[in-house]
C-alpha cells in the first residue's frame, strides 16, 4: 500500500517545514508527499519520502519551467509524478510526453508515479476502456513504476467513484500492467477505508485532503488497517 499526498500548487517551503513537523506517517503503509518544486528542498530529510510532480526527459538544456531526474535526485527527491491530468488537460501532456518522463525518472533511479484516468465525457460516450488501455500501454514497465488511476470527473469535485467503477478500472489496469494501482479522485479520512479495501487497489493519490496533517494521517491510516487485513 502507498499512500502519495499531491499538494499541486500549495505550500511554499514554510508551510512544506510545517505540515512536515506535524505529520507522522503511520507503521503498515508507505507514504510520499509531492511538494511544488520550490518546495522540495524542505521537505527531503524528514522522514518522508518526497516526490516532484514532474520530471523532464533531458538531462538539461533550453527547457524553461522544467526540471530534470537529475536535478531532482541531487536534492534528495525520492520519485515523480507523471501525467497528471491537470498536466494533461492544461499543459498539454500527451501520452508520449508521459512516457519519456517516466523513463528518464526510472533511468535515473527516481520512483514513478504515473497517472491515468478518464474524462467524463469520455466516460459516456463509453470509452474508458479504450482511453485507459491507451494510456496504459504508453507507461513503461518497471519495478518502481506505479500507477494512479485518476478519474478526471472525480479530481478535485468531491465526486468519488463508487467502488464498483473504481474496481473495474482498477482490474482492467491491472490486467494490461500488473504493478500497484493508486486510487485518486476527491479520497477523504470519510471514503478511504471502503477504497482502499477493494481487491486491486493498491493505495492511494491523494490531492485536496492531503494538505491538512491530520486528514492525510487518517487516510494513511486507512490504507495501513486495509494492508494489514489483506
Ligand atoms: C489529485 O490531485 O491527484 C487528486 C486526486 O485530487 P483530489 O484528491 O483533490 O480529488
């Protein structure tokens, strides 16, 4: 079970420091949190493992506004995360951009973390199933490659999936690439222990909830009750 906290675009390095001084992750479960990138120098070294919420594949060079493995791993970052559908939708992420960022992560010994989901548009127009197994297939294979499956139309609403569609996307996911799969999409302390006792859920992607200390705790907490029972 992993339980990753995607803060996107909160917390300066203050707060980072702070929330960082009062969170304590529980035994049972791994925990990441993934800061701003001007953030991350404060969060590595305090005993949570620390995740960008990008990477970019080159090494270096005329790429404004992004940062490389490299980079990351020499200030201690543990990981990415890639193809966030916030990246997708509004940076023009595509499947293929994914896949090299990924790769140069996993290269340079980062974890990855990368995300899939479906829009609600697509979702009724009855393509899921061809928006994921597309998407899946961009994603390399790896022993340190997760991924978080993400219903756009979940993200950020508080519109959970119900278990049942979070069940089927997982083990239709899981069937194309078998590897831990995050549930992400509006996870709260109320809803994490249903999800995260479904059968191929393999933790979670946590946005909104994971900003406040003891809301991420309380779904950690969840997710490690859910590990120790399977
Ligand atoms: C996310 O940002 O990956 C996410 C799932 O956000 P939220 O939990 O706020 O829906």
């Amino acid at each position: 079970m992993l339980v990753a906290g995607n803060w996107k675009m909160f917390k300066g390095p203050s707060e980072t420091s702070g929330f960082l001084a009062a969170f304590e992750a529980p035994a049972g479960v791994d925990v990441v949190v993934c800061p701003p990138c001007v953030s991350l120098a404060a969060a590595v070294g305090n005993g949570v493992p620390v995740y960008a919420q990008n990477v970019h594949w080159a090494a270096e060079g005329a790429f404004t506004g992004e940062v490389s493995a490299a980079m990351l791993v020499e200030l201690g970052v543990d990981g990415a995360v890639v193809g966030h559908s916030e990246r997708r939708q509004l940076f023009g992420e595509t499947d293929d951009t994914v896949a090299r960022r990924a790769e140069a992560g996993l290269a340079a010994g980062l974890g990855v973390i990368a995300c899939v989901g479906e829009t609600e548009a697509e979702r009724e127009a009855g393509e899921t199933e061809a928006v994921l197994t597309r998407q899946v297939a961009a994603v390399p294979r790896h022993e340190r490659l997760v991924i978080a499956y993400e219903p756009v139309w979940a993200i950020g609403t508080g519109r959970t999936a119900t278990p049942e569609i979070a069940q089927e996307a997982h083990a239709l996911i899981r069937s194309l690439h078998p590897t831990l799969v995050l549930y992400g999409g509006s996870v709260k302390p109320e809803n994490a222990a249903e999800l995260m006792t479904l059968p191929d859920v393999g933790g979670a992607l946590v946005g909104g909830a994971s900003l406040d200390p003891a809301s991420f705790r309380a779904i950690c907490e969840a997710a490690a009750a859910a590990a120790a029972a399977a």
